[in-house]
C-alpha cells in the first residue's frame, strides 16, 4: 500500500499514452502523479508532431482544392503565404488543447509535476524541475511513458540546416529548394506541407517506394499525385554524404544511375523514431531493453517488474498515438488490479496526405508472404458517385477476407478522408466480420462510405458498380 505520501501511480511521461493512463487510473481511483517536461500534458504529438502537422497539412489541402477548382469553372489567385500567421494558427491549436489536457488533469485531482524524471530505485526515482531543481518521489507503482524522438542519419552534419520532424514544423522559412530524406509517412507528409507552401521538394527513399509496409495499390495513387507537386522522386537511393556550404547543403547521393551531387537549401532528415529508453534510469531497476531499444513488456504492459509497465513508443511497434493511449488504459486498469491484457486485431494507420492512406489488420502483401488463403474486394472510387462528385476518381478501397470464411482480416483505403473511413475496417476487424456483413450494411448514398460497401462485396464478385476484384 502507498504511504500518505507516496504516489500510488507515477506516471512518466505525458504523451497521449501517458496522459490517458494518468486520467483513467485517477478515474479508477488511484491517487496519481503525472510527470511530463512540458507546462501541460499532450507529449510530442500534441507539441510537435501529430497535431501541429495536420494543422500544416490542412493548410496544405487548402491550397490544393483552391487550385483544382479551377477544372469546375472557379478560379481563386496564387496564395499568399503569411509565415508568421501560419504558425500562430498552429501554436493556437496546439495550446488550446494541451490547455486543456490540463484542465482535465486538475479536474481528476491528479498531482502534475513540470520536469524530467528518472529512476533511481525500485520504489523511487528523482525529478529535474525546469530550474534544475531536483527532488525525489517515492511510489508504490509506476507507467514508463518516455515516447520516442526523430531518427538520425550518422554520415549527416549536425547543422540548422539540417532539420529533423520537430524543426520543420517550427517553419523556420520556406526553402527554395528542400530534399527529404525518408519516404516514410512522416517524409511524404513534411514534403507535401513545403511543397503547397511554395518549396521546391524532393524526396530520396532507399527502397522501391514511397510508404514501405503498405499495399502497393494503396500506394500507387499517392506516388502518381505527389509527383506532381514534387521537384523528384528518387527511389532505391541513398544519401551518401552531405555538406553545408554558407546557407546551402551540397548532398551526394547514390542510385540506380550511380551517384550525383545536388546542392539544396535545406535538408529535412526523416527516417523514423527512436525509443526514449536511455537515461531514464532502466539500469536501477534491473530492466534492459531489446535489440530494437524497447522495453519488453507482457500482454497487462508489465515490465519485468510487476508494479513497472511500459507503454506507448517505449514498448514496441507500430509507434502511433492511438496504440500508445489504449495500452496507457490497459496498464492503468491492470495497476488498479484489473485482469486486462492489450491484445488488438487491428491498430489502423493513417497516412495524412494528399490522397491519404489507411490501413488496418492484415495487408494483402502480408497474407502472400504468410501463406494466408485470401480474397480481396477492391472498388476503384473512379467508379463511386460521391468521388467524382468532388473531382477524385484516383482512390481506391479493398477488403482483405479469408477466403474459406470470408471473415474480414484487414482493410486499406486510398483517397480523401481516408483516416476517417478506415474506422470501419478497424471495428469489422475486431468484430470478426464476415464480408458480407459489410455488403449488406446499408450505407448512406452518395458517401465515399458506400466504397467500403462495394468493396467487401466485390470479396465474392457481387459489387453492384465494379465488376472487377
């Protein structure tokens, strides 16, 4: 039992894996401590990642449908970009909600404590406030929910100009000319910000494609769209060396066509994230991490030590926020003395961009790989009414199903509010929903909806406007 004062959960870390294990253990009845270094909770997706960049790539979006009206006879002129009301629109979203996350906080009566924390023993760890002032919290359980931060690249100068996620989001300018590196989901989304606000971009990815891990059909729409607003694209190419030279950064890079030098106002490095596993103080608990930087946890979230969990981007992959906060509320139910276990079917990721791209369960890709007798239903959205309604016939949705059972096993979606309609995939995933079960839902008309509709009837060649699958 905790002393009077002790907490009875500490929690490090106020991402949106912390922050929700902190508000549902204080609504289970503990008395919490929640420690974070920012004023508020919300971490670095409400601070400077998933937020801030959606607010960016809203703006993003804006400037691309005012340029395609233009095909539906309504002609808006060249934007102008106002930089310093661009981030005060994103600073106001991010501190109306970490505002907020406070007030929640305050309202559930949870102890918030402004600095860094670190373990020093099994009960007990020491916090860094924001003046260097160090004091010591003794607990009878705690939530390690340290999150992650950007990747580097070793053979890349540590320079301004050589930005990570969190830089770029601050604006410092817009480049003439920007090269990304990383086609991943961070990459494609940085690079579609610049390039609407009027850079110059190109991307440099490793491997054959943009998005490795998803479909390529979902894939391929985005690629042929990004295109067109790219300065290139350059695929199975490594960036070999950089240097900065006054304000430009000269780069070398390898390829298909051997190497070339190009010479680049910025470069945005974006090739993953890294868990925040070191000096928290694993080492005075006992705990090592894997080969991959995590923290070995069981299905509750428990370290090795039955009163430690670890949660979020310290705890493994996929690294998103929305697995981050349901293992927060697992490890916050199991402190409480609660049989719980986080054992998800389908944890869906969005890619924001332009089209977006979503995904969820088991890919297509996947089921060849692991010999999983499937059938897959797509519905081209050249074919779906509301799509061309908006002028975006390029999108696509497909149904994963086993094929004995035609039990939904994943969903992908390309196209406009993808992130929206892949919720459904998620609950007929988790549901363990039959194909038909999608079909014969009655979808409203004409929604983009209806596309999953005729896509999980398409699973058995029964959609009523494709004829293919």
């Amino acid at each position: 039992m905790a002393t009077a004062d002790q907490a009875q959960l500490v929690v490090v870390g106020g991402g949106p894996g912390g922050y929700a294990a902190a508000f549902h253990a204080a609504d289970l009845g503990l008395r919490v401590t929640l420690i974070d270094p920012e004023k508020n909770p919300g971490g670095v997706c409400l601070y400077r990642g998933c937020i801030p960049s959606k607010a960016l790539l809203h703006v993003a979006g804006v400037i691309a449908e005012a340029k395609e009206a233009a095909a539906a006879g309504v002609s808006f002129g060249a934007p102008k970009i106002d930089l310093d009301a661009l981030r005060a629109f994103k600073g106001g979203v991010v501190e109306r909600l970490t505002g907020g996350l406070g007030q929640l906080s305050r309202a559930r009566k949870i102890t918030y404590v402004q600095g860094r924390a670190r373990f020093t023993a099994a009960n007990t760890l020491e916090v860094t406030g924001p003046e260097g002032t160090k004091t010591s919290l003794d607990f009878a359980q705690a939530i390690i929910a340290t999150g992650s931060r950007a990747a580097t690249l070793r053979n890349l100068p540590d320079h301004e100009r050589v930005m990570n996620s969190r830089q770029a989001l601050d604006l410092p300018e817009v480049p003439k000319r920007l090269l990304v590196v990383g086609g991943g989901y961070i990459g494609v989304e940085m690079a579609s910000v610049y390039a609407a606000l009027g850079a110059r971009v190109t991307i440099v990815e490793l491997t054959g494609g943009l998005l490795p891990g998803a479909d390529r059909d979902l894939v391929k729409p985005l690629e042929i769209r990004i295109k067109g607003v790219l300065e290139a694209l350059w695929l199975n190419t490594k960036v070999t060396s950089a240097k900065v030279q006054g304000k430009t950064v000269t780069v070398e890079v390898e390829g298909p066509d051997g190497k070339k030098k190009e010479t680049f106002d910025r470069l945005l490095v974006a090739v993953g994230r890294v868990p925040n596993t070191k000096d928290i103080g694993l080492e005075a608990l006992g705990i090592t991490v894997d080969d991959h930087g995590f923290i070995p946890v069981d299905l509750a979230r428990r370290t090795k030590l039955a009163h430690i969990f670890a949660i979020g981007d310290v705890a493994g992959q996929p690294m998103l926020a929305h697995k981050a906060s349901h293992e927060g509320q697992v490890a916050a139910a199991a402190a409480a003395g609660k049989k719980v276990a986080f054992e998800p079917q389908a944890i869906p990721a969005v890619v924001f961009t332009d089209p977006e791209v979503a995904w969820c369960g088991l890919t297509e890709e996947d089921a060849k790989r692991s010999g999983v007798d499937v059938k897959v239903g797509k519905f081209p959205w050249a074919a779906s009414g509301r799509a061309l309604t908006m002028g975006r016939s390029d999108g696509l949705t497909k149904v994963v199903a086993e094929a004995a059972s035609g039990r939904v096993l994943g969903v992908g979606v390309v196209g406009p509010g993808a992130g929206e309609l892949i919720a459904e995939g998620v609950l007929a995933v988790e549901m363990a929903a039959v194909a038909e079960d999608l079909a014969l839902s009655i979808h409203p008309h004409p929604t983009l909806s209806e596309t999953l509709m005729e896509a999980a009837a398409s699973v058995f060649g029964k959609s009523l406007h494709y004829l293919g699958r």
